[in-house]
C-alpha cells in the first residue's frame, strides 16, 4: 500500500510541476534580438581569426619538416596544394540600426512648396 502511494505522490508531483515547464517564454525584444546577432557575428569572427591561426600554424610545420628532411636526406613526398590563409582582419561591428518603432512614428520631411510654372505664351 505505501509503494502504491509514494508512487502515486510522485506521479502527481510530477504533473504538477510540469506544468510550469510547458509555459512559453516571451518573444525576445528587438535589443535582445540586435545584441543576438552581434554575439553572433562576433562569434563567427572570432571562428575565422582561430581558422586562420591554424592555418599560418600547419604552414609553419609543414615548412618545418619539409627543411628538415631535405637537410637530412630523407625521402618527401611534394606538399599538397592547400588554399591561401585568408586574414580575416580586424573585427568591424556593424552600423546600429534605428528602431523600427522611431522610424514609423515620424513624419515624412514636407516636400518644398513651389510656387506653380507660368504657362508659356502662345505667339
């Protein structure tokens, strides 16, 4: 009977606080949304400054062994032809852009007003 009961006891526990784990999160802002894909960018960057490090790195090895065994006489076989690193450079953050919301609430800039053309006189 008590196995019946703790069973039970944890079953209904379990339903209870489940519940909470179905609830939906709010959708995110648009900073949130911005710094998002700022991380993001910054992160891919960050992926293409280590790929080019390695890269620089395994030219530097492969130049190493490469002299060393001609120095000592040992057989090679000639290097495989592998693209150019590519320095990614210095990261750029992207341009901030102007909410959407302050964008759609201002006013057009009026147009110049003009006065109208004379018609042209008939001869």
């Amino acid at each position: 009977m008590t196995k019946h009961f703790i069973g039970l006891s944890t079953c209904v526990l379990a339903a209870v606080f489940s519940v909470s784990a179905l609830a939906k999160l709010p959708a995110p802002s648009d900073e949130a949304k911005a710094k998002a894909a700022e991380t993001a960018a910054k992160t891919a960057h960050t992926d293409k400054i280590a790929a080019f490090q390695l890269c620089k790195s395994r030219e530097k090895v492969a130049a190493h062994y490469y002299k060393t065994a001609k120095a000592s006489g040992k057989p090679t076989t000639p290097p495989v032809v592998t693209p150019a690193c590519v320095d990614p450079g210095a990261y750029v953050a992207a341009a901030p852009v102007a909410p959407a919301v302050a964008a759609a609430g201002a006013k057009p800039a009026a147009a110049p007003v003009t006065a109208p053309a004379a018609p042209a006189k008939k001869s």
